[in-house]
C-alpha cells in the first residue's frame, strides 16, 4: 500500500509533507508502555506506507530519542538520500520565565542532538502564561537560531488569534500554528481561520478524532466512567463532549457519521479526518500513533479516497446548531491550556 499523490502537502518551499501527521503524543508516557524496538519497527511500516511527517515535543517522552534512532537506521536500511522524505516537527515548551539566548539555545541542541538532526524541520513553540511576555524575547532568539541554520522554520502551538497577531506584528515569520480542531470543538472557524488565511499561516490541527471518541466503538454505546476511561486522550475528549452538548448528542453525531460513512464506504474516523482536511487553511491534521501497539495505516489511507459533499455539510451542520459555542465557554484556541 503507497498513499496517493492527494495524501502530500507543500508546507513551505522545502517540505512537502503527509496531510496526515503521525502524533507522537501517545509515547509520552500516559497512554500505556511502549516498546522501543516494537515502536522502531512500527515507524518503518508508517513511513513505507507514505506516513513520513512526524509531530513531536520536547516533554513527548522518548519521542524525539526514537526520531533519532530512527534516522540512523534509516540511513543504514534505505541510504542516506531516504532522510530527505522524512519530515519531523517536534515543539519546546518552556517554563515562562526570563528567557536568553543561551537558555534557548541550550533546548534546541538538546531537541537537535536527540533527534540527530543539525537543523530542526519545524520547531512548534508553546507558552503557558500570556501575561509574561518573555514568550516574545524567545521568539526572536528562535528566529536568530532559525537565521543561524539550526531551525528551518518556526511554529506555533496552542496560541489564540489574539497572541498569534501580537507575534505577526513582531515580524516573526510563522508558518503554521498546531490548534485542537475537530467536528466537536470547532473553535478555530471562529477567528483563527481567517487570521490565518490573511497571513499564509497554516493550521495543524490534533485531537481530530478526539482520542478515539469519534470512531464506530463508542456507537449506540452507554456513556463510559471518566474514571474507568484508559488513556489521557480519552479522559481529555470526554471533558470536551460534555461541554460541546453531552453523551446523547454525542450519539446523534455519531450515528449521522455512521450514515455519512457507509454513503462514501469509509470509517467514521475517516469521515471526522476528512471534515478537518476540507476546512480553510489546513494543512494536515495529527492521527495519535500508538506505536508497536495499534495503527490504522490501510484505514487512515481511505480519507484520500472521497470527499464530503453539499449534503454532508447540511447533515453535519443540522447537528453543529444544536450544541453550545465552545468559544463561549472555553475561550479561542489553546485557551483551556491558560
């Protein structure tokens, strides 16, 4: 199985990258042991398929220790020209605090020796407290270390449309901003899109089947125990379905995904990949990777097989209207996190 042409997108002028990112986020630790030899050789299943962007962090675990191990037996398996099709966006996310040139300079050898690279693809920068403004001095020390040749390009992740302006105007060149997104919490339409589209700043959106909320087990099924739930993910995305409207309605949606995926003969989780994929200014959207332990490689391939049409919308749309404004109740994106 190779993905189709329609599966790639051109982030910028030097990396074409998979619409469909493998998220690291579940070797970090609190979604169940991984193997490191089982995740090695998962990864290589990921990449031959065409799954070649990987999304990363700092504090993601071993993640950007398997990036690296990774390259090097790529190099010794498939050449040295094989690293050229591989594409890994790992973040730094700091304590907010006084920041110096030093103390970023310092992170971003760490993230570049762990994952054996000498300039990062794409550094997403994080910062937890907007009222300490010392996220704006860090920044610009990122474009001087970006300028040096030790990052190509600088992101962003979970910041609002009102920080993200603040930063454009510092004449910080941002290429993308990593958002959560999905057919339940639909916040980025709301302002973020539009900024974005004005700027050519794109969004990576996660949480897009909201940790496997979104997917045919949870049809016609009772509504589960927060505390019996197995992963982070799920307990996160539970929190955010009670919000959005609650279990019953959550249930309607499901259901009209079922219908909306047997028209197209797909998957739910194709269908609520597919929605994000469509909308302005994506680029690509994370699918958590549980590497050594479950992958949805040949299921994941269908979203590049159709596309949603006039009647999806109106059917999705007819659901939309009956669950509350997330905006209103947690904030714009990124803002559940402050």
């Amino acid at each position: 199985m190779k993905l189709p042409v329609s599966s790639r997108f051109q982030l910028t002028e030097d990396l074409n990258i998979c619409r469909i990112l493998n998220g690291m986020w579940q070797v970090s630790g609190s979604h169940g042991r991984i193997d490191s030899k089982t995740a090695i050789e998962s990864m290589f299943k990921y990449w031959d398929a065409g799954y070649t962007t990987w999304d990363l962090a700092d504090h993601y675990g071993p993640a950007e220790d398997f990036i690296g191990e990774f390259r090097r037996q790529l190099i010794a398996t498939r050449g040295q020209a094989a690293l050229s099709q591989l594409q890994a966006f790992t973040k730094w996310v700091p304590r907010p605090g006084k920041m110096t040139k030093n103390i970023v300079e310092k992170n971003i050898d760490i993230s570049r020796q762990r994952m054996g690279v000498d300039c990062l693809d794409l550094l997403q920068f994080h910062w937890w407290d907007y009222q300490d403004q010392n996220y704006l001095d860090a920044l610009h020390y990122l474009a001087e270390l970006q300028t040096e040749g030790k990052i190509k390009h600088l992101a962003l992740t979970n910041f609002d449309t009102e920080h993200l302006k603040i930063i454009v105007e510092h004449n910080i060149n941002i290429v993308s901003n990593q958002v959560q997104f999905s057919l339940i919490d639909r916040r980025p339409l709301a302002k973020m899109t539009e900024f974005c589209q004005t700027h050519n700043i794109k969004l990576l959106p996660y949480g897009v089947v909201c940790g496997g909320f979104l997917s045919e087990k949870y049809l016609d099924q009772p509504e589960p125990n927060k505390l019996r739930l197995e992963t982070v993910s799920l307990k996160k995305y539970k929190n955010m379905i009670d919000a959005w409207g609650g279990w019953s309605l959550f249930q309607t949606l499901l259901i009209t995904l079922n219908a909306i995926a047997q028209k197209h003969h797909v998957t739910i989780p194709n269908i609520a990949v597919r929605y994000i994929l469509e909308q302005p200014t994506v680029a690509g959207a994370m699918v958590g990777t549980r590497l050594g332990i479950s992958q949805h490689i040949e299921d994941n391939a269908k979203v590049f097989e159709f596309s949603l049409d006039s009647e999806d919308d109106q059917t999705l749309n007819s659901i939309f209207y009956q669950s509350r404004d997330l905006m209103q109740i947690i904030g714009d994106c990124g803002d559940e996190y402050r």
